[in-house]
C-alpha cells in the first residue's frame, strides 16, 4: 500500500495542475466572445435585459436605442447588454449565457435569446478551433450528443469524411459523437492551449476586440460599418452586387414556414425547456425571437404556434414587419446597418413593451 502512495499522490498533483491549466486558459477572442463574456460577467449587475445572439444581434440590436424607446413608452431607467457574438450557435449561447447567469446577476430581469435552433453539428472544417473547445464541458457536450437523432443528415461536404469514418460506417451520427467528445477532451485537458496562457500571462497576447471602453460605450453593440474587417467589407461588396436575390429571399420566407410540420422529432425540446429554466432560475423572464435574416426559421414558427415557450418575436417575417425590408438598411444579407439597427432597435422595445403590458410585467425587477 505504501508503494501506491506515490502513484496516487502523482496522479492527484498532475489533475490539480490539469485543472488550474484549464481555468487559466482564457476564452477564445474570434469575433469578440472573449471581450463580451468577460465584460457581461464583470458587469453582470448593471443590467436589466440581455440580449444573447449571433452576429445578427451583435450588429443589429442598439442597446441605448431600445432603452431610449421602451422609456418614451413608459419604461425608464431600463439599461440592456448586447451579448451577441458572431458565429455563435444555440449550444454556444447557452454555455455562454450560463457563465453569465452563474454569477446570480441581481439586476437583470430579461433575457431575449435568438432563435434557439440547437443544431448540434459541428459545421466549420477546423472541428479543434478554440470557439468549440471552449463550449464543450459535460453538460454542453452530451447535450449536443443528445440531440443527433433529430438530424437527418451531416453537412454535405463531411458526408465522405464521415462516411470513411469506422463509426461512421455504422451511422455518421456516431462519427460526429466521436468529434464532441474529442473536443470535450480537449477543453478538460487544456490541450494546445499551452502558446496562449503563457502569452495571457505575460501580456503579450494580441488585443482583445471590443475593447472595453468601446462595449462600456455602446453597452456591447457593434457598429459592423465601422472599421470593418476585409471579410466583412468583401460581404457587402457582394450583397451590393447580387441585391436583387434579397427581394427573393423574403418572398420566399412565407411559403417555406408555410410547408413545414410541427416539431415532434424534429425539434431539440429538452435542450429549450433547460435554458428556459436556467434562466428562470436566475430570477430572469425569457423572450425568444428571431433576426431579420431573410431566412425562414420553421422551427421558431411551429415553436411559436405550439406557444410553450410563450411569445416568439419573428422580425423575419416581412409582412409583419416590413419596417425592417428595405434594401438601404442593410449591411448584406445577414446583417442590419447602423440605421437598420436604429429601426430594429425601436421596434423591438415597442413589441417588448407590448408584451409587458399584456402581461402586466415590468422591465425591471421590482
């Protein structure tokens, strides 16, 4: 027996350091997660309504506009977060939003998440990019696991990779299994992230963007016509060549929603009834809602037919909303202009108003 104790004692050391390795390792900066998270955290206190998205949030909401708004209807004083981040997906968003909300924020009152499809795909060629190691933790990883069943086929150019695959030659599903766990791996091990902390703690890494003074600025909106990176400046160049297909895009909505069935077996409920309840949980009110994309969302429309997760806001439909169509507030086909986002922001705090007065709510605790 005494000859195991230094096995053991080993053993307990190096997971000790394991795990003081993977709470050092700072969260990815692509598309401005790690600023925003850090700063929702840091300020968690300060806000009364957040709002969690992708890149369509994060260049289309306007903090101060909504809350400028919602106070000429009655509702002063409210002050709003945008917490939305490029790329992010549902599983992501949730992770994130649960960083948030374990910090028990005292203030905060609303949660208005987009559109939570909860696609547990893992789409970008790279599958190790620090943005999906940083989500997969247990809870996240076996939540996507979870949900494979309910899709019906990989992203077409992995089907050959996923096919060659000797799991996936008994079900793709299974190969995709395989890259969660991976990827849960490498978060619990720290894997590669060794070049990065040892630059974090040095100070040598590159800057973080948003800066902090800009999310303070601007209560974490994203001007995306302000010094726009190349991809996103060569985005609207092509929409500027192709704005015919935009028209197409939003006649084509309505017959998409149209054609789609319920969400029995299509749809990752178990996934929605958790957030909700995390976010209920931390004292807040949820309110989902869909961007103004020109894509049709036919989950969030049999979501919001069945009504169990209460109001769905769907700004994509372009007859309900036609304030948001013309061609001059947009960026390109995903994203709103600075005066889109200006539209937009108005809009919703009337539709949020809307609906605290239907419910005799308010938008800020009591």
């Amino acid at each position: 027996m005494r000859s195991l104790l230094p096995v053991l004692t080993f053993g307990v050391g190096l997971v000790a350091v394991n795990q003081a390795m993977v709470a050092l390792a700072p969260l990815p900066s692509a598309a401005g997660l790690r600023s925003k998270v850090e700063f929702a955290v840091e300020h968690a206190d300060d806000y009364d309504v957040l709002f969690v998205g992708s890149s369509a949030t994060m260049y289309g909401l306007r903090p101060e506009i909504f809350s400028e708004e919602l106070e000429r209807l009655g509702h002063p004083g409210v002050r709003a977060f945008n917490l939305g981040v490029g790329g992010m997906g549902s599983f992501e968003a949730a992770h994130v939003l649960r960083r948030v909300l374990e910090e028990n924020p005292a203030r905060l009152a609303w949660v208005l998440y987009e559109e939570p499809l909860f696609d547990p795909l893992l789409w970008y060629p790279d599958v190790h990019n620090p943005r999906y190691v940083h989500w997969h933790d247990g809870r996240s990883t076996l939540d996507a696991i979870d949900a494979l069943p309910l899709v019906d086929a990989p992203p077409g150019y992995k089907e050959a990779e996923y096919a060659g695959d000797w799991l996936g030659r008994f079900d793709w599903r299974l190969a995709v299994a395989k890259e969660h766990l991976d990827l849960w791996l490498w978060r619990a091990s720290a894997l590669g992230r060794g070049p990065e902390m040892t630059d974090e703690l040095l100070g040598q890494g590159a800057a973080v963007l948003p800066s902090q003074s800009d999310l303070e600025g601007h209560d974490g909106w994203v001007n995306i016509g302000q010094d726009a990176q190349p991809g996103v400046r060569e985005a609207h160049e092509r929409f500027l060549e192709r704005r015919g297909e935009w028209a197409q895009r939003l006649a084509d909505i309505k017959a998409t929603e149209a054609a789609s069935g319920d969400l029995d077996g299509g749809y990752d409920l178990p996934s929605l009834e958790a957030l909700l309840a995390d976010i209920r949980g931390a004292g807040a009110e949820p309110l989902l809602y869909v961007a103004p994309r020109g894509l049709a969302s036919p989950q969030m429309a049999a979501l919001a037919a069945r009504g169990t997760a209460g109001e769905v806001l769907r700004f994509h439909l372009p007859d309900r909303y036609p304030e948001l169509n013309p061609i001059d507030l947009r960026w390109d086909f995903s994203h709103l202009n600075a005066e889109g986002a200006e539209v937009w922001s108005r809009l919703f705090a009337r539709e949020f108003a809307r609906i605290l007065e239907a419910k005799g709510a308010a938008a800020r605790k009591r």
